[in-house]
C-alpha cells in the first residue's frame, strides 16, 4: 500500500499549524521502499527527521515552481544529503522548471552559498574524520546532483515510477508551475502544485487514483477578496476532482480559514465531488488508493465553472 506523507502544508505566511509545501509518496513493501519527494518547504528536513526519513532516502525530487514556500529548505535538503553521505549512494534527481540548475548552482556550486561550509567539511581533518567514521572514503567527493531542467511531457519512465509532467497557470511569466502526475505499482497521484483550475491539469489527471490539491481559501472567500485567479478553493478543487475521475481528494496549501472551519470545508466540496475528502494535517501520513482500473471520465463531460478552458 502507498501512502502520502503531507511534511508541510500551508503557504507562505507561517502559523502554528502549517507552512510551506512537502510531500512524500512512498511506496514499496518490507523488502525495500521507495520514496519520491515533491517540493522542498521551509523546515521540511526536520520534519523529515521527525518522521525518521532521511534525504538520502530520496532519488527523486520535483519542484513545481520556485516560490520560496515550496523550496526554503532545499540548501538544508542538499547539504545534509552530502554531509551524511558515503560516496557510494546513487545520485539525487531533481527536476523542475527553468532556473533550477542556476538555484542548485547558487546553493552548493564552486562560488554558491554553501560553498565555504562544504571546502570546510571536505577539507578540516575533523569533518575528514567524521566522514570516514560514516563509512566514506577520502578524498571526501562532492555533492552528487543531476538536474534537469523540464517543460511538459515525462521526465521520468522507468522500472516502478513514471512522472508526467504539465504546465499549470499560477504566476505567469514570472515562474514556471508544474503538476506532477506520479505512478507506481500501486498509486497514482497528481499534485496540482500551485495552480489556477486549468484545462492542463484536468488532462493530466484523467484516470488518476488521487489528487493532491491546493486550496488556498473557501471559494466565497477567495473571490471576495479578488484573488481567484492563480490559486485554487474549494469549488475549484472539488470541480478537478469530478473532472479528472478521481477517488480521493486531498486539499493541501491550505489557510487558516479552512484549518479552522475543516468539517465546513468537506462538506462544501462533498456537494460538487462525491469521493473522499481529506484536509490534510503536517506530519501526518495517508494511505492511497489503487489506481482505478474503470475508464476515466471521458472527454465531453460537463464543463466546471471555475475551470480555465483555453
């Protein structure tokens, strides 16, 4: 059985319960568990730990936009990666929009932010010490980092894991966004990432088992306060999740309004998608469902209000 490991799950305002993007898919069984990783949210390493996952246990990483809240702690996500290291681990896979390489780059390049700290750990007798105490050898290697650079299509399609890849509308021409669409032996997850109801998601989602989606606000709040465009709520959600044919529905990057009036916000969405429903809470797990073997809703279905056609 899959799962969804929610690390973070709000949005760039901190508070008490939620901040920033993370997630985990794992997947496997006793004999070996893989763990695909989407965004990389403030303080989610140490929520990691708290969990008892470790980055070196993620191959994958996929960035859906460059938003700080979806990517604070990818500095803190490397760097401890190659700390704890041996030099015989298989190299990390981070995929994202434009701009990726340049952010890894300015992070832990020969001239990145990180820079004086790994000549440090690589060079002072103590941080030598330490790391062959781990197990490595010297000379101690650098970070072991491929990044690819994406646009739409399937970046990945290999034994046990394929990712599909889609542009969604969010920010636009600042950042590129992406919704990930992850398949494995028993899960098929999309992840909306930041985006406005679109047309690319619906397409990307059809036939999915479950949907991990952003819902920034009630609908009526939303568009009261006249920021609908770029973001999804509740109808809008609720409106993929009928659309692409899925079983669940996870609502993530959620505000406080909704954390706090939740039973209100389930019930809103149950009126338009009659699947499950969950509001997720950080540092919790859920179990996925199997992709479904039925055809997907079929194209010509009834068209959503708050879905953008093109």
């Amino acid at each position: 059985m899959s799962r969804l490991i929610v690390l973070c799950s709000g949005g760039p305002v901190p508070n008490a319960e939620r901040f920033g993007s993370a997630y985990i898919l794992e997947t496997g069984n006793r004999s070996g568990k893989m763990r695909v990783m989407v965004d990389c949210g403030p303080a989610a390493v140490y929520k990691m730990a708290k969990l008892g996952i470790h980055p070196l246990e993620i191959e994958h990483l996929f960035l859906t936009h460059h938003h700080f809240d979806h990517m604070a702690d990818l500095g803190t996500f490397l760097m401890t990666r190659w700390d704890h290291s041996t030099g015989d681990e298989s190299p990390l896979q981070i995929y994202g929009p434009a701009n990726t390489g340049e952010i890894v780059e300015r992070l832990i390049g020969e001239k990145g932010a990180f820079s004086f700290d790994l000549h440090a750990r690589t060079e002072h007798p103590l941080s030598q010490t330490m790391h062959s105490l781990r197990g490595g050898s010297l000379p101690r290697p650098g970070p072991n980092v491929n990044v690819h650079e994406i646009g739409p299509g399937i970046p990945v399609d290999e034994p046990g894991l394929r990712v599909t890849a889609a542009a969604t509308e969010h920010v636009q021409p600042f950042h590129e966004s992406f919704a990930y669409r992850i398949e494995t032996a028993d899960a098929s997850v999309v992840f909306t990432g930041d985006a406005q109801p679109c047309d690319h998601v619906v397409e990307l989602g059809r036939g999915a088992a479950s949907l991990v989606s952003l819902c920034g606000n009630f609908q009526s709040k939303l568009k009261e306060r006249g920021v609908e465009q770029g973001q999804t709520g509740t109808l809008g959600a609720a409106e993929l999740a009928v659309e692409t044919g899925v079983n669940q529905l996870f609502l993530v990057h959620m505000s406080t309004d909704l954390t706090a009036r939740r039973e209100q916000a389930v019930v809103e969405v149950s009126e338009i998608f009659d699947g499950e429903v969950v509001v997720t809470d950080e540092m919790e797990s859920y179990e996925l469902v199997m992709p479904r073997q039925q055809p997907a809703v079929l194209p010509g279905a009834v068209a959503r209000p708050h879905i953008v056609r093109h």
